[in-house]
C-alpha cells in the first residue's frame, strides 16, 4: 500500500513461552479494538515461522526510553500532560 508501518516482534526467546505468546497476542488485539487519537491503529496481528508479531501505524520521533537518555527526566508539566493523554 506503499505507506510507512511499523512492526513489532516478539523477541525470538518468548516466543515458545505459551504465556508471552498468548500476551503479545492480546495487547495487539486490545490495541485494535480502540480507535483514539492517542494510539496507533494496528493494521495486521500474525506470526511468521513461529514468531508473532504485528503491523502498525508508524509515527515519527523516537522512543521514551531514548528522549530519557537524551534530556533527562522530565518536568512535572510534562510528565502530566503525557500522562492525561494516556
């Protein structure tokens, strides 16, 4: 469909774990099930030779993980802001 997606794996060591397999599983159908302007639509949930994993809205900008790195912690303002929305 020539659009950008994102997709997410679930590490190749859960994947024969039944509980992570069957979690991995349901976030994505939980994640599908809600329309928001604050989550990513899931386009596609599957596995591929064993390994799950689903298809995803991308958005640009980067990880939390990476802009705490980056700058540091956040100001409370922010860090409410983020967390109203959520």
């Amino acid at each position: 469909l020539h659009r950008n997606v994102a997709i997410k794996l679930l590490a190749p060591e859960f994947a024969t774990i039944g509980a992570a397999h069957e979690r991995f599983f349901r976030e994505a159908k939980a994640m599908a099930s809600v329309a928001h302007e604050n989550l990513v639509a899931i386009f596609e949930v599957d596995e591929h030779r064993g390994l799950p994993y689903f298809v995803m809205e991308y958005l640009p900008g980067g990880t939390l993980g990476r802009r705490l790195r980056d700058a540091g912690p956040m100001d409370v303002v922010t860090v409410l802001r983020i967390g109203v929305q959520v």
